[in-house]
C-alpha cells in the first residue's frame, strides 16, 4: 500500500471506502426538430432553377394565342357553385341542360342574371333568367330533383350533393346567399367551402375566382394535363395538390388568365388524345414532345 493510501484508509477507518460515483454523463444536446421541406417550395426553387422563366413563358404564350381576359362575374356565387356541382363528370352544355331545367322548374321572383360564360365555358351559355329559388330545391322532393336534373347525367347523385349543399349553407348561414364569401381572404373562403362534404379545391376555386375575382387557381382536368406535360408541375402531382402549387408559382393577379387560357388550350390544341403539337405555341418547351426541352 502506498503511504497515500494508508493516509486514506486510516483517516475513513477501515471497511469504510467507498469508491466514488462515477459523474454523470453529460446530457446530449437535444436533437434538433427537422421538418420535412415544403415540397412546394422545393418544386418552385428547382423549376426556377433548372427551367428559368417557364412559367411567364407558358403565361405570355397562351395570352398571345388566346388573348387576355378580364375578369367578369360569371353568376350569382350560389348558381355558380351548384353550376358546378352540375359540371363534375359531365360535359358542359349538359350542366347547362339541366342548371336551366332547375330554374324553370323552381323560379325565384329576382331579376334576370346573365350568364358571362367567357371563353373557359365549354357549354354554350346559360340563357338569361332569373336565379333559382334554392329554399324550393331544398324542400323538394328527392325524386321530382332527379328528373329535373336528369339532362346533366349521374342525377342520383347530383341531386344528393345539391341538396346536402344547401342544406348545409342555410344551417350555417341562415339562407342560401354566399355573397359574404367575396369579403374573406382568398384561403379562408376556399377552406369555408371545401369543408362542406363533396365540395373540393376545384369547385371552391371555380366559384370564387369566377363569382368574386379572388385570386385562386382552379385546376380542372385540362389545365391538369397541359400543365402536367409541359413540366410546370411534378409528375405525380395530383390535381387536388396541383391547385396549391398554381399559387406558388403564379401572381395573385395572374391567375384567372391562367386558368382561362390553360383550359382554353387543353380544349382546342392540347386534347388528351391527339394532341396538336404542330399547332401549338408552347411546343418549344414542352416536356411531353421532348423530354429534354428547356
Ligand atoms: S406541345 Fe403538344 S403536348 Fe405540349 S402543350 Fe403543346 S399540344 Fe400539349
């Protein structure tokens, strides 16, 4: 034993050491939260990137094309919504066939509407009339909504959705009217009508940029796929995702000619099948003719 340690052991008495504890480890600094990138973001800054200027040339193309479109109200924000719920998987003369056999089959006292269809209308345009009284819709009978709808197609359907819709908009509301949407914030009212079931990002959008002029992007089946192919979107983007990507890219003011002129293209030139790609003004940088565009 060293005289150190026979110093210890007679100053603690014998049998009495106790080794000393071992310090504690000092705690790991605690691990940074990493939050998944906004794939959004990530989109925009890459097609910034390696695509610079796609989108205003994509923009000023179809506007040269089709020319620029100043915003007009398209209807009331009430007919426009149920229009729409009459447009989903049909064409839209007979969204048109049947939004008029509603009118006539449930009259409103109210003035005359006209319908400004404008050039994304597929149909022909709605003949002016007074809007429908939707308290009467509400209270009729199931089957009689059925037959009246019955030119749109799916009337089973439809005529559940219309009714659970306004429904719902009196039970929240107190009557039919959605005019106070137009004094939301764009988002805000799109989330007020997409809560309501069977009412998704598309048909909020359709009816608020049309009825209103707020700046949102609706992205139906043709703007999908001309913006799919030429590469403005990721590839597995989805339809509902692709509405919220339009408004990263685009300016709020940008966005109804977007739509307007997207649809209008993916009608006449960029078909689903037989696309027209000799015709076409985006062909230079589309990604569907070459992979490698820039
Ligand atoms: S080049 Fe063809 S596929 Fe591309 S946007 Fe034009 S029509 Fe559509």
């Amino acid at each position: 034993m060293t005289a150190a340690a026979a110093r210890a052991a007679h100053a603690t008495g014998p049998g009495t050491a106790t080794p000393s504890k071992p310090s504690p480890k000092p705690a790991r600094p605690a691990k940074k939260s990493r939050r998944k990138p906004d794939p959004i973001k990530l989109w925009t800054g890459r097609l910034a990137r390696q695509r610079p200027g796609l989108v205003r040339f994509t923009l000023e193309a179809l506007a040269e094309r089709y020319g620029h479109q100043p915003w007009v109200r398209r209807l009331d924000p009430t007919s426009e919504l149920i229009l729409t719920i009459l447009t989903q998987n049909s064409a839209d003369t007979n969204a048109e066939k049947a939004f008029e056999a509603l009118r006539a089959a449930y009259p409103s006292g109210l003035p005359v509407e006209r319908h400004n269809p404008g050039p994304g209308w597929g149909g022909d345009g709605l003949a002016d009339g007074a809007p429908t009284d939707w308290m009467a819709v509400e209270i009729a009978p199931f089957e009689e909504l059925v037959e009246v709808i019955r030119p749109g197609g799916l009337p089973n359907q439809k005529a559940k959705g219309i009714l659970a819709t306004l429904r719902l908009i009196r039970e929240r509301r107190g009557d039919h009217s959605l005019e106070f949407l137009g004094e939301m914030p764009a988002l805000e009212a799109r989330d007020w009508l997409t809560s309501i079931p069977g009412i998704g990002k598309k048909t909020a959008s359709v009816l608020l940029a049309f009825s209103f002029g707020l700046p949102l992007m609706a992205v139906d089946r043709h703007v999908d796929r001309v913006a799919h192919r030429v590469g403005l979107l990721p590839a597995k983007a989805s339809a509902d995702d692709a509405h919220d990507y339009f408004l990263a890219m685009l300016e709020p003011d940008e966005m109804y000619e977007a739509h307007v002129n997207l649809i209008r293209h993916g009608r006449v030139i960029c078909h689903a099948r037989n696309p027209e790609h000799e015709r076409c003004p985006l062909i230079d940088r589309c990604r569907f003719v070459n992979p490698k565009a820039p």
